[in-house]
C-alpha cells in the first residue's frame, strides 16, 4: 500500500476543519451578539469584527482536533500489541 505524503495529510485534517468551522462560526452568531456575551467581561473593548474573528479560530481550533483524533482512530491497531 502506498504511503500518503504529509502534507495531504494535514490538509485532510485542515480544509474539512475550516469548512465546519465557517459554517459553525456563521451558526452560533447568528444566535448570539458577540457584543452581548462580552459585555461583563474584560474583553468588553473587543470590537464585533475582533469577536468574530476571535470565534472562528477557536472553532477551528476545535473542529482541527476533532478532525485529527477521527483521523487518528481510524488507522488500524499494530498487530503485535494483540
């Protein structure tokens, strides 16, 4: 079987990531002003564009390291720890 270079790798991690994330980012402020939920915190100067920008790497943070652990699970166990 033939080895998958890297860098596929990664990007088979990082584009379906990115994906779900815009769409998750577009989702959850829809639902809630970002100006809303930062008003009693220390982060009230944050502008909206600044929350929005903020949101959409944490949800691809989030949907990167949920991409890499399916990917991660999916390989088949090594023989010789049986």
């Amino acid at each position: 079987m033939q080895e998958i270079p890297t860098i596929q790798r990664i990007i088979a991690i990082l584009w379906p990531s990115f994906l779900t994330s815009g769409i998750a980012t577009v989702l959850f402020f829809t639902a809630f002003d970002p100006q809303h939920l930062l008003m009693y915190t220390d982060f009230a100067e944050i502008s909206r564009l600044g929350a929005y920008t903020i949101g959409f790497f944490l949800f691809w943070m989030l949907t990167t390291v949920t991409s890499a652990l399916t990917c991660y699970f999916q390989r088949p166990c090594d023989k010789a720890n049986n």
